[in-house]
C-alpha cells in the first residue's frame, strides 16, 4: 500500500503575508490553466504570488502579477513569467466573487499554489479585506504572547 504524502509536501508557491497584510473572510479551491513549462517550473518550487491578485474580467477569473520563472530546459518553448493566467472557477462562485469585489470593496488574493491527489495544479483563493496599521500591530500582539505562551508551558 502507498504510503499518502502530507499535504505540505504539494505546496508550490505560498503567500506568507497574506494573512498578514489581509484579514481572510472565506477561501475557494481554484483551477489553474498552465502550459507545460508553467507546470515544470512550479514543481522545481521557485514561484512567487507574493504580489499577485486576482480579477474578473469579461466573465473570467485572471491571476495577474504572479512570477512563474522560466524552466531552464525548455529553452526556445519557454513561457513569459509574468504573463495573466486563467483561474478555473464555476460560474454561481465567480459571480460571488465579483459581487463581493465590487459591492464590499474586497480583493481576491492566492494564499498557495499547490497539487492535489491527481497531480493537477490548484490554487486556494481567499476573499480578503486589507488591514490597517492598528489591525497588524494587534495581529504582532497575538502571535508573540502565543510563542511566550508555548514557551512558558513548554518549561513547565
């Protein structure tokens, strides 16, 4: 029997910030449309969505501003880094999206870039209100006293 991996182990491309920089209202699973070098390169790991967002245009879901570098070994068949890139949504979530974006203000931004069971590439999609200065300070509160708080109970 095989053994199943830990799910850490699919993760391509993370946002750390996101969680920082962003209060999460509610996260989706999202397809990615990718050619093959775009596959390859995400499974060396060395993508960034730091900056990235989504956006719905003309009924469609992009991803724009993400970094997906070349794959050294494809050289003339090598995709534009840089370059918009389709997200797989269905239509009843998408025009929920774009009514939260346009109604509450929101922003759509990629938390992680992953693959699943079938090896197909996924993104997860949060629904995010940004912070402000006040918001991020009280977030550097709770996760201080939290590691004083695993420290002092780890001493005993």
């Amino acid at each position: 029997m095989a053994k199943k991996k830990p799910a850490d182990s699919n993760i391509a491309a993370e946002n750390r910030k996101a969680r920082f920089n962003y209060e999460i209202i509610e996260t989706l699973e999202a397809g990615l449309v990718l050619t093959g070098t775009e596959v390859k390169s995400l499974r060396e790991g060395k993508a960034s969505i730091a900056e990235a967002y989504a956006t719905e245009e003309q009924g469609e879901l992009w991803l724009i501003n993400s970094n997906l570098p070349e794959y050294l070994q494809a050289n003339r068949f090598n995709h534009n880094p840089k370059r918009r890139r389709k997200l797989l949504v269905h239509r009843t979530q998408l025009n929920k999206l774009a009514g939260a974006v346009q109604r509450d203000g929101m922003t759509l931004v990629p938390l992680k870039i992953y693959f699943d069971e079938r090896g197909m590439a996924k993104m997860e999609l949060a629904v995010a209100k940004g912070k402000n200065a006040p918001d991020k300070r009280q977030t550097i509160k709770e996760r201080e006293w939290n590691r004083q708080k695993a420290r002092i109970l780890k001493e005993g």
